[in-house]
C-alpha cells in the first residue's frame, strides 16, 4: 500500500486522506498543493494515516511540495476574500435579495475559484443572478454554499455559554449528533437556556462524558422506582450517577443506598456509626464529651432551634451583670417631647 497522509485546508478543519507516492520524507506541518473538486488548495500535513482507516477507499495523489512563491499567493487571494464579501453584499442590496446573510468568502490555491458562505431565513431562493454579477465582477467561477448554524457559529468565533472560546472554533474538525437524552443521563436541566448553544442547537459538549455516564448508569434505577433495600421497600427520590449511589425514601425517611445493596434485605458491607462530640465551649466539664452516635443509613434530622422564652414586658437584661433590670413606664419618664424647630427669619 503506498503511504496515505492526512492533509487539512484550514486550522480547524475536515482531515483529508491523500496518496503520498513519489514524495519522500514528509512530515507533519509541511505544506503541499493537491487537486480537489474545488481546484488546487494549499494543505498542511497532519500526519500518516494507517491502513485500516482507509477500508479500500482509492486517494488522490499530492501534486508538490508547496515554495515560497505559493504561501506569498495564497496570503494574497486571502486579502481579497474580503472585499469579495463585501462586494457580494452589496449586489444583493441591488437585487433586492433579502433575508440573505454572507459570512465569509474562500478563495482556492491559485484564484480560479471562490465559495461565499451564507445564511438564509427561509429555504434556498434564485440566486442565479447575483452569481452571475458576481462572476462577471470578480473574474472568477463564484460557488455559493448554504451553511447551517453549527458552520455559522463556528465561521464567526467568539465565547461560548462557559466563558471560553467555542469548542468548534478550536478544535472540532466535525460536528458529532446529540441528542436531549444525553442531557437526561447526565442529570442537566432541561433548560433551553442551560443546553443549548450560540448556534440554536443543542451543545457539543453534551457529548463530551456521556459514554462514561452511561457506563456509570448501569445497575441503578430510574427516579421514582419502588425497590427493596436493607431499610425497607422505598421510593428512589434522586440517583447520583458517578457516585454510584441512590437515595431511597423509605417511610418518609430518606437514606443513601450503595449500588452493591440495591435490592437486598441485608447490607453487603455494613456501614460504619459516626460520632457526634460537643466542643468545649458547650460542655460544662471543660472536655468533649459524646452526645450521640448517628449512622450513615439515614439522613440527619433538621436543627431544632430554641426558642427563648420572651422575657416580661418592661425588663431587660443587662450586658454586664446579666442581671434584669425594669425599664421604667412611659408614666414615670414623662411625656414624649418634640424636638424644636428653628424658626427662619424672613428676610
């Protein structure tokens, strides 16, 4: 088999599969120029690809090495994609397309063709004459190519929902499919606003811990399945997942049961007792002293407050002596007075 090299068109790109034949010592980082359906591009090699990848596909081969000469042209048809954007966008105007919005222009190796990239709100229109403009303005085959959300997304950068720069702008080169049931298993609000992306679509990075989430799901119960555990027959209340436990309400008592006791009358391991200590400042003798043993089965019950007794109507205690003191009626202190106001004299 001759050696099939991956070759990428642009940072964050699709990866490529081209025969290598003829050229020797290629590494990863070298550029070359190759044919393709939209005419000679300039590539980066990415690496070898092995032959178990290929299944029998037939490759096209890499036409050279790329000079000095082919990097200075390519970055100048970059400088143009610019103003070839613009220049469509104002031939729509002209034609009175609207609803239409042009993200950016690809030019190939050697100029002979563009690809404008745009958006439509509704299905593709007759779009044969501003092709036509375009050709006669630019001197070049003009292809224009409907991108959907994802590639729009991806084509305009910027930060995503968690502060970072978007995944697809860095280092997807493919969009996988996801699907609302990956949020499901990974226990997400069902939020529009918590799931999905810039683009309208559900995230890329739901796809991301699913498989390991799913492994970890195996065995345990859905919420709101009546199982037997070593407490009694319960209600499951809330699964967590990568702990691999489950919260069961049992008698209106809720306990956390291990994966391994789901089912069982009887603890696989039986779980150790935790103690309770008063701290000095609350014991009398000067030391910790145990005030209870609570077990790990159960939840602990919620803190009781205390409630102080209200003291009688007119008293008070006194920060110092801690002693209470009477607070004198309003008969004995007089009546209330308002403060004076000064008068002003007119002028």
């Amino acid at each position: 088999m001759p050696p099939i090299v991956g070759i990428q068109f642009n940072a964050v790109g699709r990866q490529y599969h081209f025969d290598a034949r003829g050229i020797t010592d290629l590494r990863p980082g070298d550029r070359v120029v190759v044919n393709t359906s939209r005419g000679k591009q300039l590539g980066i090699v990415t690496g070898y690809v092995p032959d178990d990848e290929l299944e029998g596909r037939a490759c096209k081969p890499i036409e050279r090495r790329a000079t000095p000469r082919d990097l200075v042209m390519q970055q100048q048809w970059q400088t143009r994609a610019l103003s070839a954007v613009a220049t469509c966008v104002e031939k729509a105007e002209e034609l009175g397309l609207k609803g239409y919005k042009f993200i950016q222009a690809e030019y190939n190796f050697d100029g002979s063709q563009v690809t404008i990239l745009y958006t439509a709100e509704k299905k593709r229109g007759d779009l044969g004459a501003l092709q036509r403009e375009l050709r006669r303005l630019l001197r070049t085959r003009v292809e224009l190519f409907q991108a959907g959300p994802r590639d729009l997304a991806k084509a305009l950068d910027g930060l995503g929902a968690c502060g970072v720069p978007r995944c697809c702008s860095r280092f997807l080169t493919r969009f996988s499919s996801v699907s609302i049931r990956m949020a499901k298993a990974q226990n997400i609000s069902l939020t529009p606003s918590e799931i999905t992306g810039v683009c309208g679509r559900l995230r890329c990075c739901l796809a991301y811990e699913y498989e390991q989430y799913a492994e970890a799901a195996e065995g345990l119960p859905r919420r709101g399945k009546d199982v037997v555990t070593p407490y009694g027959r319960g209600r499951v209340v809330e699964v967590r997942t990568l702990a691999g436990d489950t919260v069961v309400d049992v008698e209106g008592v809720r306990h956390v049961v291990a994966r391994e006791d789901l089912g069982k009358e009887e603890f696989t391991t039986p779980p150790r007792e935790k103690h309770v200590y008063l701290p000095d400042w609350l014991d009398d003798s000067g030391a910790d002293r145990e005030v209870a043993t609570v077990k790990p089965e159960g939840e602990r019950p919620a803190r009781q407050s205390q409630s102080r007794g209200r003291r009688p109507r007119g008293q008070r205690e006194s920060r110092t002596t801690g002693t209470q003191t009477s607070k004198p009626n309003r008969g004995e202190r007089g009546p209330r007075r308002r403060p004076k106001r000064s008068k002003e004299k007119k002028a």
